[in-house]
C-alpha cells in the first residue's frame, strides 16, 4: 500500500526537468538493484502524482 508520509517532496521546476519519469495512472512499475536482482512491483492508482528514481522501470498501463 502506497504510504504518502514515507515519500520525499520535490520542487516543481525539478519535477517539470524529469517529467520522463512521472507515474501515469495504470502504469506498473518495477524496482531492482544495481546487481540486476528484480525486486517489488507497484500498480500505480489515479491519486499518486510522482516521478521514480533511476533503479525504477516502467511498463506502460
């Protein structure tokens, strides 16, 4: 379950320079290490706006 206090909060303008990375509803997102092991998977829902660090990968809803 996603958990709003548990997130850090970036500025718009840094948000608009990595737009590339913002969730869209529907959009599975996959974490893993810099080892290559795969790790938990999230379904992202309409309320989370957001962007993903680099170890995230995105496949489209």
């Amino acid at each position: 379950m996603f958990d709003p206090a548990a997130v850090n909060h970036i500025s718009k303008d840094f948000y608009a320079a990595n737009t590339a990375k913002a969730f869209a509803e529907d959009d599975i997102r996959v974490a893993f290490s810099s080892e290559g092991t795969i790790g938990k998977l999230a379904l992202v829902g309409a309320d989370v706006e957001g962007i993903c660090f680099d170890f995230t990968r995105r496949i489209s809803g």
